[in-house]
C-alpha cells in the first residue's frame, strides 16, 4: 500500500511539475512530418504519459547520437580528472541538463531539433528513488516546447564509464 501511494504521489508530481501546471485534456503530440506517434485505439487519453508508445517513421534519415554525459561532446580521451570533477558533480538532474545541452546542439548540427527525436534511452547509474521522475522532467522539458514525448527506455545501471558518472543518454532521431 505505501508502495502505491508513493508512486502515485510521485506521478503526480511529475505530471504537474512537467508540464508546468496542472493538467487538463493532453493536447496532440507534434513530432516532425517525417514521424507519426502511434497510439492503441483504446487509449484512455485522460491518462498522463511521458513517453509516447511507438513513432512508426514515415521518411527521413535515422541520426543515431553517440552515448552523451555531462562532459562536453568534445572532451579529452582518456578523459581527465580535472574535467570529471568540472562536468560531473554528484547532482542527478544536472547532469541530465548537460547532457541533453550537449544532444541539442548536436542535433542542431545535424539538421534537427527535438521535434526529429524517435527514441531516448536512459541510463542511470547509482539508482536511487525519485531517480526516474526526476530525470524524466528535465529530459521532458526540453520536449515539452513542441508538445511531443518521444518513445523512451529508462535503465538503472550499477556503473557507467566513470564512478561521478550518474547518467549517459543516448538518442535516435530522423532528419531529412
């Protein structure tokens, strides 16, 4: 019972800090032309959804963006421990915003924007409670301008490429 009540707690705090205000009937996603969001015929659109279910693509050219973290795109190999103790400090929703500053901008350089995003995966390390919503919003909120969820998977992992690391994102788009 407390399980259920603290998942509906925090689904409502997700559903309103989301979008930025308590939520009425949800609006029609808009991907890009290339992408069109696919939903069962029996869904219960008063339901709050973060994610959409499929995006069947329509035409276009899939983008598939390496693995981002909090460090800049372009950073040192082997990375260097100053630069781990600059980007990677031990703040989950940080990290997340650096990480999808850095998807942006090389969406940009592809011709994209966050309305071409098919899919985001997720991986958290160090998983601790909250921990999915709380990414969820800042990944969501850089969506969020365009009406549109992307299909996402949300993975707890014990470790990513380095101990400060606590997420790497990486994202699947179609760009013409």
């Amino acid at each position: 019972m407390m399980k259920t009540a603290r998942f509906l707690r925090a689904a409502t705090a997700f559903a309103v800090i989301g979008c930025g205000s308590v939520l009425s009937a949800p609006a029609a996603a808009q991907p890009s032309p290339n992408l069109e969001i696919i939903n069962h015929p029996n869904y219960d659109k008063s339901l709050f959804m973060p994610f959409s279910p499929a995006i069947k693509i329509k035409s276009g050219k899939l983008l598939w963006l390496a693995g981002g973290t909090a460090l800049p795109v372009y950073h040192d190999h082997p990375h260097k421990r100053e630069q781990i103790l600059k980007y990677l400090t031990n703040d989950l929703e940080a990290q997340v915003r650096q990480t999808m500053d850095g998807i942006m901008e090389t969406l940009k350089a592809a011709g994209g924007s966050p309305r071409d995003v098919v899919h985001i995966f997720v991986y958290r390390a160090w998983p601790r409670i909250g921990d999915i919503g709380k990414s969820s919003l800042v990944i969501n909120s850089y969506f969020a301008p365009y009406n549109y969820k992307p299909a996402t998977t949300n993975i707890a992992v014990l470790e990513l490429g380095e101990p400060e690391q606590l997420v790497e994102i990486q994202v699947v788009a179609v760009v013409d």
